[in-house]
C-alpha cells in the first residue's frame, strides 16, 4: 500500500453479527453520556461548594471545550493512525478517572484544571464512538447514526435520575462518580470485543494531507450548523439547573427538573430521527429543528414559570436531537477524507458553540441577568435554519 493511500484492514470479523455489533457501539455511546450527565448532574452542587460567581463559573466551565477543541486535530490523526477501538481503549479509562477526580476539587483553579483534562480525553472518545459509529452505519447500509446519539441522550436522562438519587441518598459528587464509573467500567468490559475493527475507512486519498492543512470548506459548512446546536446544547447542559433555581425559583427538589426535560426528547428525538429523515428528508429536518430550538429558548425568557419553562426545554430537546448526528452521518459519507479526519474538521468547528456558549452565558448572566443570556443564545436556532438552506450538502436531500 502506497505511503499516499489509506486504505481499510478489516472491517469486521464475519462471524460477530451485525445486530450484536450496534449494541455494542450504542453501549459505548451510552457509557460516555453517562459520565458527562453525571457531571452535569451536579454542577450546582459543585458550584455553590466552591462558592463561586456566575461569571467565574462561567470562566471555569471553559476549561473543559479549551481542553477538547485543543485535542482535535490529534484525535481525527489517533484515530485515522491506531484505529477507533484501540483509541477507546485508552480513552474511557482516562475520561472515567478524572470525572472521579471532579469530585475531589477543592478549589476553582482546581476544577478548571481538571475539567480542562475532562474535555482532552472527552474529545478522543468522541473521535473514536464516531467513527465506529459511522462504520456500523455502513455495516447496516441504511441511516442509523442518529439513532448511537439517542443512546448517548438516553443516558444524560438515566444519569439525571442517577443524579437525583444521589442528591436525595446525600452522596458527595465524589461517591456519585465512583459507582458510575464502576457501572460504565462493566459495560465496556462486556462490549469492547463486539466494536468495529477498522483501521479507517475504504477511501483513496489523492495527496499527503498536512497535519494543519487547509480545512475542507463543506466540512466547516457542517461544522457551523453543529456549532448552532452546540451552543443551545451548551446552554441545557451547564445552565438549565441554575436557570431552574435563580430564574424560575424551583424548589430545590426540581431544580434537575429542566435538564431532565430536555435530555428526555432529545433521546427521544433520535430514535425518532432516522425514520421522519427517511420522509422528510435531512433538510427540512434540520430546518425544523432550528425553529424549535429557537421557540424553545425564546419561550423560557418570555414565560420563567414551572410549567412553561419546562415545556420551553423538552422544545430545545427536540430541536437539538437530530442535528448534530445528521451533521456528523454527512460528514462520514463522504470520500475525500478519512472518518476521523472528517469528524475532526467538523468537530472542531461544532465544538466552537460549546467552546463559546456556556462562558458567553455566564458573561451576559453576570450583566443583565441570566434570563437575557437564553434569549442570546435563541437566535443560534434560527442561524440553523438558514444555514440548512444554503449549504449545498443538503439541496437535493
């Protein structure tokens, strides 16, 4: 094989079934989503332990979208390099220990530090379940992408109610992530051997690509539709419990109550996804997704009550479900570059919304208050929408 062809080994071994193999990716899927639901789940208690400042919180959370923007160009190449499977093998243990080490901080500078090692190693993983995923898409020959992120989804819903036992049983967050760690541990022992194994996919690249060559210009067309959905994705993750207790003044008892509400549709949006983009097709999909997201957060600012709030963030849920694995599916699909490569370009550009969104949060929050900082980030729905409609990827779809 020529030093300017990257071709595939083996995709799979004949004899593990195709039905065995897509557990085992959306198992893996399932695992990570556990782990960042299960910090999320705790952010306020984490917060007001440190005693700090909406601002400086805000500060710290962008420690954790630095750490994963950083480790993108390095884990598309890990993964084009090693292969997916033996990436994850890496990975998952390093991510699980220091979502441990979350709940020993002591300090803020503490847990910049650690969150910033929390998003390096959640970006490796995320390279990684995504090029298995898009290889057991191929396996299936039909859509299923989206249908691995309803798993990760599935589980920020379990590790909410994970989350509130915990608080009620009056865990700290450092007994909290020790048993799910202990958990995601199991899953993966019984799971690994079941992956993809691939060392890329069947693709000819015509040239050496540089290591920080130019980015291929659909791929970053995807990557702001992702960056969109990322940052209202943001905003629900490290925001809808605090936005629950200081705007809607929720008993404490329901303040996970928001962020329970979004992650329930959004899993629920995509096992749902696969079949409404089979009759709708991607674009009007993605178009619609974009309003909801915009209705949902533009609802929370103008009604900051229980119910409507509520209501507000399972429409932000439904909105955001279908986007970024529709994103990531197109990406996979194409044959210029290699998967990880592919994810990685669009990762980076998507990730920009988290890497922007929850600090952007704090800032206006720390100004005007935070129900301003929602009606901000709203209008990244309707960016969504009009992006869709003129990005070529998605004309004839």
């Amino acid at each position: 094989m020529s030093e300017n062809t990257t071709q595939i080994t083996e995709l799979q071994n004949p004899e593990i079934g195709k039905k065995r193999i897509r557990i085992a990716v959306a198992l893996i899927y399932f695992s990570m989503g556990l782990c960042f639901s299960s910090w999320a789940s705790r952010i306020p208690d984490i917060k007001t332990a440190l005693i700090l400042s909406d601002a400086m919180f805000g500060s710290i959370l962008f420690a954790l979208p630095v750490g994963q923007f950083l480790m993108m160009p390095f884990s598309g190449k890990l993964v084009t390099r090693f292969s997916s499977e033996k990436v994850i093998l890496f990975a998952i243990p390093a991510y699980t220990l220091t979502l441990i080490t979350i709940g020993l901080v002591q300090s803020g500078w503490q847990l910049a530090l650690v969150l910033f090692m929390f998003g390096l190693f959640g970006n490796m993983n995320n390279i990684a379940i995504n090029t298995q995923g898009i290889a057991a898409e191929r396996l299936y020959g039909r859509p299923i992408m989206a249908s691995f992120h309803g798993g990760w989804s599935l589980a920020g819903f379990t590790g909410a109610l994970i989350g509130l036992a915990m608080i009620n049983l009056e865990l700290t967050p450092f007994q909290h992530f020790t048993v799910v760690v202990l958990l995601v541990w199991g899953i993966i022992a019984f799971n690994y051997p079941f992956l993809v194994r691939s060392n890329s996919d069947v693709i000819v690249i015509p040239q050496r690509r540089r290591f920080f060559g130019k980015p291929d210009s659909a791929l970053v067309q995807l990557g702001i539709i992702g960056f969109c959905s990322m940052a209202s994705e943001g905003a629900m993750f490290d925001w809808s419990g605090l936005y629950f207790k200081d705007v809607v003044n929720a008993p404490a008892s329901l303040v996970i109550l928001g962020y329970t509400s979004f992650m329930i549709m959004m899993a629920t949006g995509r096992f749902l996804a696969d079949r409404i983009i089979s009759k709708i097709g991607r674009k009007r999909m993605l178009q619609i997704s974009g309003v909801l997201i915009s209705t949902g957060l533009f609802t929370s600012v103008i009604f900051p009550y229980l119910v409507p709030v509520t209501l507000a963030f399972m429409l932000v849920g439904i909105g955001v479900s279908s986007i970024v694995p529709t994103v990531y599916s197109t990406a996979g699909r194409q044959t210029r570059i290699p998967p990880g490569i592919a994810l990685a370009t669009v990762s980076s550009v998507s990730f920009l919304g988290f890497l922007m969104g929850p600090p952007l949060i704090g800032y206006i929050a720390e100004g005007f208050g935070l129900r301003y900082s929602f009606a901000v980030i709203g209008f990244f729905g309707l960016g969504i929408t009009f992006m869709v409609s003129r990005i070529k990827a998605f004309q004839n779809s």
